[in-house]
C-alpha cells in the first residue's frame, strides 16, 4: 500500500532530443544540453546538411507524468487530540527499543531439589 501511494504522488518527466529520427540525448533528472546535437549533426550531416543552421530537423520531446498532490497533509494545523496522539505514540515507540542493562535470571540464587529418586529410570520412560 505504502507503494501505491509512494508511486502515485511522485512526479517524473523525461527530456529527449531527437535529431531527424535517431535519438541524440536523453536525461530523467535535468535538462538536455543541445550544444551536442551540433556536433552529432556535423558527423551525421546525410539528411540535416541543408538545414544545420536553421536547426529544423532536431527537436526536443519532453514526456511529463504529474502526480496527485490530494495526499500532502499540512501538520500546522493539528488539533489538540492529534497532537496528544503523535506525542504518545512517539514516545511509547522510542520506549519500545529500550533494552535492558543486564539479563536478569530470577532463579541463579536458588539451588535444584536434591534428588531422591530417578523417576524416569523407575518408570522405564527415556525421551529419544
């Protein structure tokens, strides 16, 4: 669930510039340098010769997917019962991981009962 709501209110968008039909560059992150398509257009000059200074055969293409923003909650205005409960429960977590300083063992001052008999050696009963 986390998920769905994690990929359902991020945004993406994806820059590409295009030379005649061959892709020349690609980012998701920022934005396209197109100082290279000059150079790409003068190695591959077959179809874009007549036209290099015009730039009419590059193109940029710009695919963006918003997401929903209906999800944001703003925490400036919480009631006085919601405060009550995040401070609660903040504080109850944090006290959950709190170990303890030693390991307690309530029986290492006590000695075993002496042994009268062997029951399991009179009763013929071993576990195997």
């Amino acid at each position: 669930m986390a998920c769905i709501v994690l990929f359902s209110t991020s945004s993406f968008s994806v820059d590409m510039h295009y030379c005649g039909d061959h892709l020349v560059d690609f980012s998701f992150f920022e934005t396209l340098d197109t100082c290279m398509m000059q150079a790409e257009m003068s190695k591959s000059s077959n179809e874009c010769a007549e036209v290099e200074m015009d730039m009419e055969c590059c193109s940029d293409v710009v695919v963006s997917m918003q997401g929903q923003d209906d999800l944001k909650i703003s925490f400036d205005k919480l009631g006085f019962d919601q405060q009550l409960f995040i401070t609660s429960f903040v504080y109850t977590y944090i006290n959950l991981f709190e170990g303890l300083d030693e390991n307690v063992v309530p029986f290492k001052d006590y000695s075993p009962p002496p042994l009268i008999r062997d029951v399991q050696i009179l009763d013929q009963t071993f576990i195997i």
